[in-house]
C-alpha cells in the first residue's frame, strides 16, 4: 500500500514538476521495509524526503529497529517530518477522557494530545543519541515545534542528566529540527520561535486544508520578519535547500 501511495505521489509531481514534490509513506510497522521503501522513493522516484508518525503500535519511533531508517534518510539527505498523531488508548485512558466525547476527542488531537506527542516523539530521539550517530539527520516539526521551542529552557536541563549525549539538546533543536508555522501565522509565535531557533531553520506552511490563510493575513505575517534576507529564508528559501527543490520553486508574490 505504502508503495502504491509513492507511485501515484509520483505521478502527481510529474505531470506538475513546477508546482508539487512528493514526501515517501512508509510502512513504518515494518522498519527495515520502511528503509528500503525510503530509499526506492530517493534514488528511483525523486521524493524529498518521509512523513512519519511518532510511533507504530507501540513501537516508537526512537526504538532501534528504526535506527536503519535513519541512518537511510542521513546518507540520502531525506527530511524526516514528525506528523502529530492520536495518543495511544492507554494514554488516552489516563489523560484525555471524561469529558464528552467530542471534548475528549479534541484534547488528545488538535487541542493538546496531537502536539505533545510529536514533541516527545522528537525529544526521545534526541535522548536515544540518534543525531549523534546521525548527525547529518534532519527533522521536520510542524506548529512551531511541537511545543519544544515553548519549553526550551526545561527541555534543556534534561542535558544534565543525559551525560551520553554529545551535546546540549539546545543545541539539536536549533541544527537538527526545523519548524512549519502550519498555518498558525500569529507574530507572537514567529518572535518566540526566532527567540530561540534561528531563521535558516523555520520554514513557511498553511497546513492546507486545515488552515487556509489569505494573502492578506500571509503579507502581515511576513511584514513581521524585518530583514528581507531572513523573509526570503523562511518563505522559500530554507524549503528549498532542506529537501531541495533544484531551481523550481520561488517566490510565492501576493
């Protein structure tokens, strides 16, 4: 199924080369097929990189059986963007239920539990030593990083006990993670963010069909970044040297 999904993302960044590329789906309940897959949609069909989740089952994403899969999108310079997904039912058990339905359901998704989840997703793989091993990896985070740019401070003094680790983790959020403003175009966030990440690392995104912003709310957005080099970088410059996009997508004029 994963395969049959990249060969018809293929078709549709063929017959619009200057519009779409294409992230690999991977089948990532099967590790080793899931490296081999992103390696067939880098060397054969021209993918840009994977979109994954934080975990399969109950396997997460920092166990070993992934390890190959990382070590496959460092050597090929694929991104590897961490998509929010629903808490487990035993997390949910705990933490999201006993409200209403709906509510419950909107706390451990859009409102809460998606985003905690990717974040600790990202962190367990700083934790586990994955960019040390992998140091050319590169992660992608959606909504402004998932909550971990919000939380640097704490987040960071988890480097006093992770004494395995090569560096602080300060320092692999702001070279290793870079962060999609997903649709969220409010100045505050964009000021927070680039208080502690710098602007090679934050990439402009709607999170379409979710969040459909109109040019007027993506002009105010971008009059807030002051210098026009770094409104360059964030609109389609860091986009199209992270997964790169070769001479065929510029900028976007409103």
């Amino acid at each position: 199924m994963a395969r049959d999904a990249n060969d018809e993302a293929t078709d549709a960044v063929t017959a619009h080369p200057t519009r779409l590329r294409a992230f690999a789906t991977l089948p990532t309940g099967d590790p080793q097929a899931a490296a081999t897959e992103l390696e067939r949609c880098a060397t054969r069909l021209g993918h840009v990189g994977a979109m994954v989740h934080g975990r399969a089952g109950n396997r997460p994403l920092d166990d070993d059986a992934y390890d190959d899969l990382f070590a496959t999108a460092a050597r090929l310079h694929q991104p590897i963007f961490i998509h929010p997904q629903i808490p487990s039912h035993q997390l949910r058990d705990a933490a999201y239920r006993g409200l209403s339905p709906q509510v419950d359901l909107g706390l451990a998704t859009f409102g809460w539990g998606w985003h905690m989840d990717a974040g600790l997703a990202a962190l367990r793989l700083i934790l586990r030593g994955t960019f040390d091993r992998h140091p050319d990896l590169q992660l992608v985070l959606g909504h402004w990083g998932e909550m971990l740019l919000f939380w640097m401070d704490r987040v960071d003094s988890l480097s006093g006990v992770a004494t395995h680790l090569e560096r602080r983790i300060s320092d692999y959020l702001t070279t290793n993670i870079h962060i999609t403003s997903s649709g969220m175009l409010h100045e505050r966030l964009l000021r927070h963010t680039l208080d502690f990440t710098s602007t090679d690392q934050v990439l402009f995104s709607t999170d379409y069909p979710f969040h459909r912003p109109d040019a007027a709310a993506v002009r105010n957005f971008f009059d807030a970044v002051p210098h026009p080099t770094d409104r360059s970088k964030i609109a389609f410059g860091n986009a199209e040297a992270l997964f790169p996009l070769t001479g065929q997508i510029g900028p976007v004029r409103t």
